[in-house]
C-alpha cells in the first residue's frame, strides 16, 4: 500500500470529483470496499488488465494533514508475465496506472518518486 500526495494547491476532490467513477473507468467494475489503516478503501478484485490481480484505491482522510490518495495494487510477479508472453499488457498496465496517479494526484511519475525518496530521507 502506498500513500501520495496531492499537488500543491489542488484536493483530490478537486482532481477527481467521482473518485469511485474514475477506479471503474480506469480499471474496472467495483467489487467492494475494504478499510486499511482507518481508511476505506475501493476494491476491483478482477481489473480489466489481467496483469493485476487486485486493485484498492480510496482518499486518505487525516486530521490537520493534507489529503492523500491511498492504492494498493497487486499485479502478477514479473517472472510469471514473460513467461505468459504478456509484456505488452504489463506496459498498458504500467500506462493506465501512471495515467489515473497522474490524474489523481498531478504529480508525474518523477515527480511521485522524488517524493517518496524526500519521504524516506
């Protein structure tokens, strides 16, 4: 489970006004909702790209603290995807996950890692 920041100046309800609207849209039907660390989380158990075996997406919701996006995404082990031949689906699944985070958080993926490296330091 990881946790990203909104960018500077935006919510997620800014950036995303159906958040539950935008998880089915970018991977698929909703199946139901699990809570993680207080948090409650959307859940698709089976993601329109097979590489990922289940996807939790919810808003991170702490007093005095700036919102956050929570996702927990669990994909195929990457010796398993060569050895199905399906790489190319691991790319758009690699895609559509940098596109929603993007979307969701305004932050590409260079600026998420420089982030997360500065949240570790």
């Amino acid at each position: 489970m990881k946790e990203y920041e909104i960018k500077r100046g935006s919510t997620l309800e800014e950036r995303i006004v159906d958040l539950k609207g935008a998880v089915e849209e970018y991977f698929g039907p909703i199946t139901g909702a699990e809570i993680q660390e207080g948090q409650e989380l959307y859940v698709v158990e089976n993601p329109v790209n097979p590489i990922f075996k289940k996807v939790s997406i919810g808003a991170g919701k702490y007093p005095g603290k700036k919102d956050t996006l929570i996702v927990d995404f669990e994909e195929l082990p990457i010796p398993e995807i060569i050895a199905n031949g399906d790489i190319e689906l691991a790319a758009d699944a690699v895609s559509v996950k940098n596109e929603f985070l993007l979307k969701a958080t305004g932050k590409d993926s260079k600026a998420r890692r420089k982030a997360m490296k500065k949240d570790v330091e």
